[in-house]
C-alpha cells in the first residue's frame, strides 16, 4: 500500500519542473546555448553523471508503501505498519544482515573482544566471529585476503563486462544519431571529437559501473564499510543518507527561490518606500543568528510534535515533517543574500533602453518585470542555485551535529557524523562511520562545485562573451 509523504511529492514535483524547464529551453537559443556549452566540458559532464547517480539513489528512497504480509487466508490482505521503500528493497541484504556491535570494514570478526563459550564449556575473551561478514571462511585469518582479493577481481570482471556493453550501446546511438559507421564513432569518442564530451561520461560511467560491481560482490559477502555500535551496516546508512542531503538541498532552494526573486525585483524595480521595507527586511532577517532562530524553530515543532502525537501515524512521518520544517527554516533564512543580487542587477537593468521604451508604451510593470526584467536575471538565478546547493548539503550535517537538524531516527550524513563523536574517543578508533559519511558527502558536494562552475561560465554574460 504505497504512502505519500509531503517531502516525496515536493521532490517529484520538483523533478517534473526540472524536465518541464528542459522541453522550454529546446525551443529558445539564449537557453539552449549555455546549456550546449555545460555540455561541452569534461568535467561538468563527469559532475553531472555523478549526480544523476545521487538523484537515482533519492528517487528510489522516495517511493514509500506498507509491505504486504503473508496471510494464510487467500482472500485477506495484510499490510505491516512498517514504511519502507524501493531502496529498502534494492538493498534488502545490507539492511537484514546485522551484527551484535562494531566490526571493522571487511572483516570477519567483531571489533571488540566479548566473551565466547569454548566446545569445552570455558569461556574466554576474545574476537567472535561476525554472523554475517566472513561467514563462509572456515579459516578466516588466514583465507581472508586471498577470498577479498578474489571477490574483487570477479566484481572488476562484472563491471568491466557491463560497461563495455554500456559504452558499446551508446556509441551505437551515436553513430546512429550522426549517421556514421561504428569504427567511426568509436574514434571520434577516443580522440573527443563529438561536440558533446561523450568521452568523459563514458570514462564516468565506466568507472562508476566497475566500483559499484566491486563493492555490490564484496558486500554479498563482507561488510564493506563495516558496522556500527548496533550492527547496522554503515554502507547501507550512507547510501540512506544521500535522500536526506538531496532534500535539504533541493527543497530548501524551491522555498528560497520565490521570495528572493519576488523581493529583488520588486526593490530594483518601484525603488522609494518599496525597496526600503525590503531592505529593512532582509537586514532584520540577517541581523538574527541563523542557528539560533533554526534551533527556536525545530524545538517549537518537537513541542506541537509532542502534544500531538496521535496526529501522526508513525515515526517515519513525524521525521519527515522536521526534514520539510528545517527546510522552510533554512529557505527561510537563505534568501537573503540572492535579493540583494536581484535588487542590484535590477537597479541596472530598469535604466536600460527596451525597459524605457516598454513604459513609454504603457506596458504593465508585472509584464516588465516578468517579460524584460526576469530573463535578463536568470544567469544570476541558476549560478546562485547550483552553489548554494553544496553549501546546505553541508548545513545539514552540522545542524545535525549540534542536534538541531534532521530527526534522529532519519538517516543523514549529519547523524552519522553526530554518532561518531564518541566513537573517536574509544580506543582503538572506531573511523569508518565518520569516514563513509565524508566521502559520500565530499563526493556529493565536489560533483556539485564542478557542475556549478560550468553553469556559471555559462550562463555569466560577461565569461560568455569572452
């Protein structure tokens, strides 16, 4: 039975406006043009596989349902109160396969040494072996690397099958598209020839292939990035966790937006007592210390969550409505610094000569500002989203670090990092919690820094016209 949270359906709303823009700027040069040129960079194209790969993983865990259970009648249909998701599904094994504790990536026995019972009835302290990791090793300590190392060469194996078939399938199309011969297409992607920088996406795509096909063989097996203080696998709380930064980044953004483009327009444009309740606006709103306004606001929210509790049917959903009210406060707080660019290019613009002759025809000043003012302001629009989006992946986890971010039982780089706090301070270090979040985080937000300069270059006149 499929369950529909607020943030779900804000996210595939958002999805739909992304594909609805993409059919509106096929039919327009000024469009068309600087997207043609992202497209023409090695590196924004590589960025770009990257995230369509992150946004996959964030569609999938937004797809949730009540299970069905079995029923020994035919005729009665069962649901669990449980809410999972297609993700849940696709990585059903890492979610199962729990320990006791901690264990180390990889390996076959548990991080700590607890107490074992002997075949002649003593106990000891010592490592016992994982439920799970390694436990089809009859000697672990001395068959372990040899079995890692040939698990990996097999997932190598797998992966570079599939991407030569992926990379023979696309280089097909295009020689199909350009209506040329294979071997011609096939030199003109090993000498980078096509306008479009095929050959990074296919060196992306390949080398995303053969890393997921090695890590999907070991974990079939092992736990990859071993686990933590409950015996939960922390690959499959990093891979939970990228819907959580694509939300705060993406949805923070759609609550930013209108009120920074409607308020800098409407200040570059009237000017007098309009731009100043706006200026005095925006200045009251930054005078404020964003996290303490942040923490009033999500402990307002416990507190009605706490009176309420029969409004909600479940811990996944009281969850989500902290993600969508810690977006409202960050978009709330972020939009700021966007008007004040708005406000300034606007100030230039309305002096120009179309917007003159615009008034002394007797246009409308909402069809100015939409039609002359607003197209002239979107280089400034895309650059601003595209940078601001890694700068509140990266707010997420340090308002969840300081326990003001997402809830606690929503998977989030944040948490993972909050959790592993004093886990740093045990001897030896437990590191891999906080490591998988960093790279899956530092992944996220390079792919996005990258991306975002080639849509600057792009879109920012001045660099296009040099």
């Amino acid at each position: 039975m499929p369950v529909i949270f607020i943030t779900d359906a804000l996210i595939f709303i958002l999805v739909l406006m992304v594909f609805t823009y993409v059919f509106y700027a096929r039919h327009y040069e000024h469009l068309r043009t600087p997207w043609h040129a992202v497209a023409c960079r090695p590196l924004a194209m590589s960025a770009a596989i990257i995230l369509v790969i992150y946004i996959v993983v964030g569609l999938l865990d937004s797809v949730h349902f009540h299970p069905k259970l079995e029923s020994t009648k035919s005729s009665d249909t069962t649901y669990s109160t449980e809410v999972t998701s297609l993700l849940d599904l696709v990585l059903d094994d890492l979610n199962k396969n729990t320990e006791r504790t901690y264990s180390a990536p990889l390996a076959s026995y548990s991080f700590a040494k607890e107490m074992t019972d002997l075949s002649s009835g003593k106990q000891i302290r010592a490592y016992a072996r994982l439920k799970y990791g390694g436990a089809h090793l009859d000697n672990p300590e001395l068959d372990s690397l040899a079995d890692i190392t040939k698990k990996i060469f097999i997932g190598l194996v797998y992966g570079l099958s599939v991407s030569f078939v992926l990379s023979s399938f696309i280089i097909f199309i295009l020689s199909k598209t350009h209506k040329i011969r294979f071997k011609q297409a096939f030199n003109k992607i090993c000498k980078n020839e096509f306008p479009v920088a095929w050959t990074a996406m296919i060196i992306t795509i390949s080398i995303t292939l053969i890393s997921m096909s090695i890590i999907y063989n070991l974990s079939q097996y092992y736990h990859v990035l071993g686990t933590d203080k409950v015996g939960q696998d922390v690959l499959f709380q990093a891979i939970k966790s990228v819907r959580t930064g694509l939300l705060i980044g993406s949805l923070t953004t759609l609550v930013m937006l209108p009120f920074a483009v409607m308020m800098g327009l409407m200040a570059g444009y009237f000017r007098g007592w309009i731009d100043d309740v706006i200026q005095y606006l925006y200045t009251t709103l930054n005078s404020i210390p964003g996290v303490l306004l942040i923490a009033a606001s999500i402990l307002l929210l416990q507190v009605y969550i706490g009176n309420h509790s029969d409004d909600f049917n479940s811990i996944e959903e009281r969850a989500d409505l902290r993600l969508l009210f810690l977006c409202v406060i960050l978009g709330i707080t972020s939009w700021t610094g966007l008007c004040r660019l708005l406000r300034a290019e606007t100030l230039k613009l309305r002096e120009v000569d179309y917007v003159k002759a615009a008034q002394a025809f007797g246009v409308g000043n909402i069809s100015i500002m939409l039609r002359h003012l607003l197209p002239n302001l979107m280089h400034i629009v895309m650059i601003t989203i595209v940078i601001d989006f890694s700068g509140l992946v990266l707010a997420e986890a340090v308002l969840s670090y300081i326990n003001i971010g997402v809830d606690p039982s929503m998977n989030s780089w944040g948490n993972m990092i909050n959790g592993a706090r004093m886990e740093m301070a045990r001897e030896p270090i437990v590191w891999w919690s906080l490591a998988a979040a960093f790279v899956f985080m530092f992944v996220l937000v390079l792919a996005a820094n990258l991306f975002s300069d080639a849509v600057r270059d792009a879109f920012d006149p001045r660099i296009r016209q040099q």
